[in-house]
C-alpha cells in the first residue's frame, strides 16, 4: 500500500518531512509512525459490496468482513515523489479474490479502493492506493524489462480462435481488438490505471482477432541482490541498539509474537539464495501492499 502525508506536518516540524528525507537526515527505507483514521462503516460496506459485484469471486474464503479488516502494520520511506513522500506497508493479512474477465476490468480499482478505505488518513495522507508494478519497476536499474523477462513487449496474435476478451481490454494502450471487421486500438487506460467499475455479466462477442502485448514481467534475485540485501539485514538490525526507545519497541513487538530477538541473526544467516526466491514466489504479493502518499 502507498500514502501520501500532508502539509500540516509544517505545523510539527521546521522542515517537511520530504525536506529531511532529500537531507537524507531521514533514510529511505526508515520506519515512520502512520496511524490511518478509523474505518468509516458507510465506506466499508461499499467496498466490500463492490467486491461482491465487480470481482467476479464467488469463493466465500475471500472479499468478507472477516478477510478485509483494517491492521496494524509497519510503514516505511519508499521515496520522494513530486514533492510528497511516500510510504509502503508490510504485507497485509488481507485476503481478496478477483476471478475471470471481471477481474481483469476491476482489479486495480478495488484493490486501491481497499487500501484507500482502510488506511487512509485525512491528517496524513493525500492518497492511499495498492503498489503497482511501475512503483517496483522505478527501483531496478535494469529499465529494459526484456532483458529480465524475455517476453515482456512481445505481441501475441489470436486468430481462426474462439478469442473471449474483458471488456476493459477496449481500453488499455497498446492492446488490439478485432471485431466484425472494426479494429479497436486502446488508447485510454495505461498498464496499472481504472477508473470506474465495469459490470460485465457475460462473455463479450468473440473477437475475429486479438493483438495481445505482454507488459508483464517478473524477476528472482540473484546472487549479488541477495547479499546486498542480507548485510542491510544486518546493519539494520544492528541499528536498532543505537535507541533505548528502538530497543523496547523491538523487545515489545518481538515478545508479542513469541520471538526471541536475539535469534534474528542466526535466521539470517542460515537463508540462502533459493530459499529466499521461493518465498518470494510464495509470498510477494503486490496485490497485498499499500502504498501511501505524504504531502
């Protein structure tokens, strides 16, 4: 999840919050304290009713009451953008279910509309959405996406097929549909953008052609990635005993969650390469991610 904090963080200190982060007074990466306002019930029941309607899930394990609730999760410095910082939470507990065509024309609007009702901050935040693939994307230093994927920017053509499509399809740049003889070229929606909900109730005329560009790509960490990662694990944890403060919050936190914090180390230390690029596989979820922009 992202979220934006506001100006009136003026009020509190001598320079912006993006001003000490630019000093680089405050690191990216740092912990921040960010409480999002209490749920407002109005709000929430729209969210989850738009689940039921626009998400094509039928699985009564996701989109309830009981999987989509509010947590008290950890908040870091992602970057400084337009001026705004932002932030990016732990992975959430939340469990949503997008299913079929639906979920291909809704799915990036409920999942911002979640983030934003369940963590947004009238104080704080200026907007609250899901982290998007451009938002990781803009941290690799690889910017050519088919040197990690070798699909990624290649065009598949579906033709002399039964070709079904989502309606949003219609929309998205650089995607082709050919219909009765009329080709739709979409120039109106960019890869991670929605704006309003689509209710497809059943299959779309199938299409004489469909011009399908893959914008997808997904990368495991290699070797140098990894570490780099494992000693800023240890610096980090190491940092924590600067603070007397740091060290109860750790002690607290740890305690709560039956763990030793004296254990980190070891953990760290026996991880290794593959390990870590199944959990990756298993874990990262970026539809479980929120992200929050701080004016």
């Amino acid at each position: 999840m992202l979220s934006n904090y506001i100006d009136s963080m003026n009020e509190y200190l001598p320079d912006t919050l993006a001003d000490k982060v630019k000093k680089r007074e405050i690191e990216i990466g740092s912990y921040v304290n960010y409480s999002p306002d209490t749920i407002n019930n109005e709000k929430y029941k729209k969210l989850i009713s738009n689940l039921a309607t626009y998400s094509g899930n039928t699985n009564k394990d996701y989109n309830t009451a009981e999987t989509i609730k509010q947590e008290e999760l950890k908040w870091r410095i992602l970057d400084v953008k337009d001026g705004q910082v932002r932030l990016i939470s732990a992975i959430t507990g939340a469990k949503i279910g997008l299913t079929g065509y639906n979920a291909y024309n809704n799915g990036v609007k409920l999942l911002d509309d979640t983030c934003s009702t369940l963590y947004n901050s009238k104080k704080l935040a200026s907007k609250v959405q899901n982290l998007k693939i451009e938002d990781i994307g803009n941290k690799l230093k690889e910017k050519d996406y088919s040197k990690i994927d070798s699909n990624y920017g290649k065009t598949y053509t579906y033709q002399d097929v039964i070709a079904y499509y989502p309606s949003m399809l219609l929309k998205d740049k650089e995607q082709e549909v050919t219909i009765g003889g009329k080709t739709i070229k979409g120039t109106e929606l960019g890869i991670s953008e929605q704006n309003e909900y689509i209710k497809q109730e059943t299959e779309n005329e199938t299409a004489d052609v469909l011009k399908i560009k893959q914008t997808s790509w997904g990368k495991n960490m290699n070797e140098e990635d990894f570490e780099r990662t494992k000693k800023m694990m240890y610096g980090e944890y190491v940092k924590e005993y600067n603070d007397v403060t740091s060290i109860a919050g750790m002690f607290l936190s740890d305690f709560m969650k039956g763990i030793n914090s004296f254990d980190y180390l070891e953990e760290v230390d026996i991880m290794d390469l593959n390990f870590v690029n199944q959990v990756l596989k298993d874990n990262f979820d970026l539809e479980k991610m929120v992200l929050s922009v701080v004016k």
